[in-house]
C-alpha cells in the first residue's frame, strides 16, 4: 500500500496519538514493525486501542483475506503426571498422588480411531513427563497411531516433551526428531513456549526447558521438514515489552526456516494455576485483561503477519464470542475442535470439550468472513460459499462429555491409574 492509501485510512482517524500514528502508517505502507515501534504499540489504549486493531484487520484482509480457517481435530493428553512443577499448571500430577493417570497406547490409538472416523484429520497429542519414560515411548507412540491410521495427521509432542525423549533415549535432538518423522510424525506443536525470555521462565517455570534449548528443538525440527506452531503464554508477571521481542524472536526464525505454520498466542487460565490459587509467585496477575487479549492478536498481526500468515485466536482459552470478536483485530484461524482438551479445563478454562464446525460455521459467518476447514499445516480441504453447511457426525453428538469423558471424569477414575514407580 502506498502512502497515499494508508493516509486516507487515516484521514477519518485524526485523533491517533501523534506517536503511534506514524508507526501505523507504516504498517499500512508494507514495512516491517521494528522492536521499538511494537513496544510503543503495546501502550496503545482507548482510541489508540481501536485504530490498532482496525489496521491489524486490514492487514489481516491483506495478508490472508477473508476466509476464516479450523481444523477437524482430537487432542489426547495421555498422561498428567510430570517431574515438572511449572508454577503455571495446574494440570501436573505427582506420581505418587491418586489423580495421575497414563493412557495405554491401545487407548491413545483407541481414541485417535474414534477422532477419524468423526471426520478428524489430525490428532493432537501432549502429556506430562512421566518419570523413568522410556526414552522411545513417544517413538513407539507415534508408529503405533501411524500404523493403525496412516491417513490420520500426528501432531504431537512439545518441544519439551522432544527434549525430554532425546535425554531418556540417549539421542541427540536431531537424530531423535530423524526418527519421530520416521514413525510417522507430521508436525510439533510449538507449545513450552511461555515467554521466550530467560529470567522470566526462571520465575514461572524454573527447570523447564531454556530458551536455547526450545529454539534448538524448533530449528532442528524446521531444518528436518518438520514444521511446527508457534505459542505465547501470557497475562502473568511478563511486560508487554516481553511479548514484543517473543514475537520478534519468533520473526527471525520464521524468516531463516519458513517452518512455522502460525502463531497462537494463549491468555493464562489463571483460577486454579498454582502460581496463582496457591501464591508461589508474588505479583502475578489473574490471567490477561479484555483489552490485553485484544491487544494481543492485533500486535502478533503487525509483528508476524507477514512472515506468518496464519494467526489463531483460542476459543478454549478466550470461549467462543471473545474468540470470535478477535477475527476482527487479526486473527484468520479458530483453531480446532478439539474434541478433549484437559490443560486448559484443570487450570480453570470454562471452554474445551468440544466446539463442532456448525457452531464454528456460526461464528465466522455472524462477522461476516468464510468458513473454510483446513488441515494441520493450513490446505484448504474445503471452502464454504453462502448456503452452504458442513455435514458433520460431530455436531449430531449431544452430550461430549458423556460420549467422549472429560478430564475430571479421567482423574476421579481408578481405570487408568498411573502405576509406575
């Protein structure tokens, strides 16, 4: 866009501060959002507020028109029970307490299965860090579900999770990743990500996984053919300052691998996260604001859009209408169906059962964009025109949680107790 058109954008938005106002322009024009000028954004309230997210839109427009993606998908998190005591999550078990739980992988198939032939076209898989894993359980893991459901996608394990399976096995991180494409793996969530900034993961997570170490997992995932999401975590003790140079970090990877598929950023569920219910960190907020989730997605759209494309707004973490609302400060992409989502639920999250696409169908089109169905790494598998509607098995399930259990239901059970030392 030249200067021209992105002044008469402006023309009728003369009361943008005389700071931001330029940086916007600029946006408009085509150049690239520097460290600073995202940082300057990140104050932007009121009216402010309004005119970032009215050029994140148009950007949006731009960038990936008006077609607005989901995915037909499963999550199944096969185990809570984790060496790890993030101070964020409130889904970790102990493996000595009653409510750890380890899914056979004759389950995890079982489930993937029943995903497919709901009209799922990928399984999402994370767990906690069992102790004493074997090393190639996520290995055998992956050849199992690819072996009964070759045509299902696996997107699966977190680069902390990655990590952890190459420190069990003895592999390095390549050799490692070698093997899971090798099984059968099609993508990694790019989740343990929080907020790529050293001293604040000392703070919220000590002993999780470095920022070293989860670019080296994405890198060499990238370097592989492996692509991956991208994640921010936030609404705790980050500055918006940190969520700028997240972003900027994830920029200049994206820039040398192309590897990323899209960026999600997540708001903490905050009521039940130990940092917060149980006060281990001081001066942690209660989750982020309204405005600051807003904020958010039209900031990711000015500083990743461009090299990104895809930036999803989160119906578990944010619920439907919210979610809805951000298609029109940047977001293109509702995610996925989900079917079970056990994280976010134990931290708190009203929302992570089940969305079917006729809902999602519903929400895209009340703001006016076009429903699309995509598959994990964004091919449109098919585009809804005007009076057109999906004809999913999934919107004919009237109660989720009795056909398919819920998280609660997984830990107050005896059935699948995790048993090992």
């Amino acid at each position: 866009m030249n200067a021209g058109v992105a002044g008469s954008l402006f023309a009728s938005l003369d009361w943008v501060s005389r700071d931001l106002r330029p940086i916007l322009t600029r946006a408009l024009d085509g150049h690239e959002v520097s460290v600073e000028g995202g940082i300057a954004l990140t104050g932007a309230e009121g009216r402010d507020l309004h005119a970032l997210t009215l050029v994140a839109d148009e950007l949006r427009q731009r960038q990936a028109g008006d077609v607005v993606t989901y995915v037909v998908n499963r999550n199944v998190n096969f185990t809570n029970v984790c060496i790890k005591h993030c101070t964020f999550c409130a889904f970790s078990r102990d493996h000595r307490e009653e409510e750890g739980y380890f899914l056979p992988v004759a389950e995890v198939v079982r489930r993937a299965q029943e995903a497919r032939d709901l009209g799922a076209t990928e399984v999402c898989i994370q767990a906690g860090l069992p102790p004493k894993l074997d090393g190639r359980y996520y290995i055998d893991l992956t050849r199992a579900i690819t072996t009964a459901l070759p045509e299902l996608h696996i997107h699966a394990f977190s680069p902390e999770e990655v990590l952890y399976g190459s420190v069990r096995s003895g592999l390095p991180i390549r050799e490692y990743l070698t093997e899971l494409k090798a099984a059968g793996l099609g993508t990694l969530p790019g989740t343990s990500a929080e907020i790529l900034d050293q001293a604040i993961r000392d703070i919220i997570a000590r002993g999780r996984i470095t920022v070293e170490q989860w670019v080296d997992v994405i890198t060499s995932a990238h370097a592989l053919g492996i692509r991956t999401t991208s994640t921010i975590m936030y609404g705790h003790v980050e500055t918006p300052a940190h969520w700028i140079r997240h972003m900027a970090l994830l920029r200049a990877i994206q820039k040398d691998t192309g590897g990323f598929t899209e960026f999600v950023p997540l708001s903490l569920i905050h009521s039940e996260a130990p940092m917060y219910s149980k006060g281990l960190v001081p001066g942690v907020r209660p989750g982020a604001t309204g405005a600051e989730v807003v904020k958010m997605h039209a900031l990711a759209r000015l500083m990743l859009g461009a090299t990104f494309r895809n930036i999803q707004s989160s119906w578990v973490k944010e619920g439907p209408k919210l979610a809805q609302l951000l298609l029109g400060a940047g977001a293109n992409d509702l995610g996925g169906t989900l079917i079970n989502e056990s994280i976010s639920t134990s931290a708190g999250a009203q929302y992570g059962q089940l969305v079917g696409p006729a809902e999602l169908h519903r929400l895209i089109r009340d703001v006016g964009r076009v429903p699309a169905q995509r598959d994990t790494v964004y091919g449109i598998i098919r585009t809804y025109r005007d009076g057109e509607n999906p004809d999913s098995p999934l919107d004919k399930v009237d109660d989720a949680e009795a056909r398919f259990g819920s998280y609660r239901r997984l830990i107050a059970s005896g059935e699948f107790r995790f048993t090992r030392g």
